[in-house]
C-alpha cells in the first residue's frame, strides 16, 4: 500500500523516517494531491502546504482523492485546515492544531504559516499555535497571567508570520510589562517552549501507521 506525506518545516525528515516508512514530497500546492493519486498513492498524509509561493492545495483534488478510495489524514499545517474544513466528507483529522480550528478557537492561515528555507525546509519564524500552546501550557503552570498571554498574543498576530519570533515579540511587549518581566517570559519560554506543529505531525504519521 502506497503511502505518500506531504512535509516542510513542521517536523524534520529524519525523524519522519523514524516513525512510517513512506514517499516524502515537499509542502503540497496546487495539483500535487491529484498527482500523488495518480502516482498509486493509497493514503495521503497531508502535513505541509505552500500557502504564499504557489496556490495552495485545493479542495476539490482532496475531495476526488477520497471519491476515489484514498484515505487522507491532516493536521499540524495546512492539513489541519483542511482537516477542519473537509472531515464532513471523509477525510481525518489529527492533533491539537486541527481541534483548534474545528473548536474555532483559532482561524485563518497565519495560526500556522511560517517562513522556511527552501531546500532544508528549516522553519526560520515561529508559528502562532506554537506560541500559543507554549503560553497555555506556562498559564496552567501559574508562570504567567491570562492578560500576559493577551498581549503576547495581540502582539504577535501583529507581526507578519514570516518575521514573527520570540524575540521580537518580547520586544516589542516591553513598553507594556516592563523590562525585568520580559526577561523573566525570555527566560520562562527558552525552557517551556512547546513545538505543537511537531507534536501534531508525529501525530499524523502514527494515526496512518494504525492505520495500516
């Protein structure tokens, strides 16, 4: 059985290999789920997608790769959206990230859009659900308060996905909470820093390895 993944900058592929043994190809766009169908693809692991450099995968191609008996999981990227957005007719959704927009807890394509170099697809900004999950994960350890996590958070949506760090969040969070506080969170999230894309992708990978 014929198992194609799609991944980038979500989970390296080293440790991809680790969990299910599979065909690898790069963030899908456009097109690239009918290819993989056409290539005897029988599931489709759907993690990575271009959103900005090349038109985005679309649902249509999802949706005639599930007519025609392919079973296709998503989650931690692009997947996840489509997850949301496509479960109704079949396809699975897998994760944290995937529950979040289908509890609508978050929206848009920003939540999980990040720059990465094009041939090693190293992830070079942070992803906004990455941030989240980090600073619901020090709220639950009492570490920061609920309005910390809001301005954080208002900050960092107001900084382009593709410039977005913790740096320069921090920051810019200066005039709002205070030199000392902003080294203490420097300090808090170096050591607390959760990789929820990651998380999610290992997720997906052992969802098509039950599968199987």
């Amino acid at each position: 059985m014929k198992i194609t993944i799609f991944l980038g900058p979500s989970l390296p592929l080293s440790d991809a290999k680790g969990i299910l043994l599979a065909d690898y190809r790069p963030p899908a766009g456009r097109g690239d789920i009918i290819k993989a169908v056409d290539d005897g693809a029988k599931i489709i692991g759907l993690i990575d997608g271009v959103f900005y450099q090349r038109i985005a995968v679309s649902h249509r191609e999802i949706l005639s790769a599930i007519k025609n008996g392919v079973i296709v999981v998503g989650g931690a990227s692009i997947g996840a959206i489509r997850a949301c957005e496509l479960d109704v007719y079949g396809m699975i959704g897998v994760g944290e990230i995937y529950r979040w927009y289908k509890e609508g807890k978050i929206i848009g394509d920003d939540e999980v859009a990040v720059a990465f170099h094009p041939i090693t697809f190293q992830p070079i900004s942070e992803a906004l659900v990455n941030i989240r999950a980090t600073l619901n994960f020090l709220i639950k350890m009492k570490k920061i308060s609920e309005e910390e996590y809001e301005i954080i958070i208002r900050i960092a949506k107001e900084i382009p996905f593709y410039l977005r760090n913790y740096n320069r969040i921090l920051q810019k969070a200066i005039p709002e909470l205070g030199n000392r506080r902003v080294r203490e969170l420097e300090e808090l999230i170096k050591y607390n820093k959760i990789d929820q894309k990651r998380l999610d992708s290992m997720d997906v990978l052992k969802k098509i390895k039950s599968i199987i």
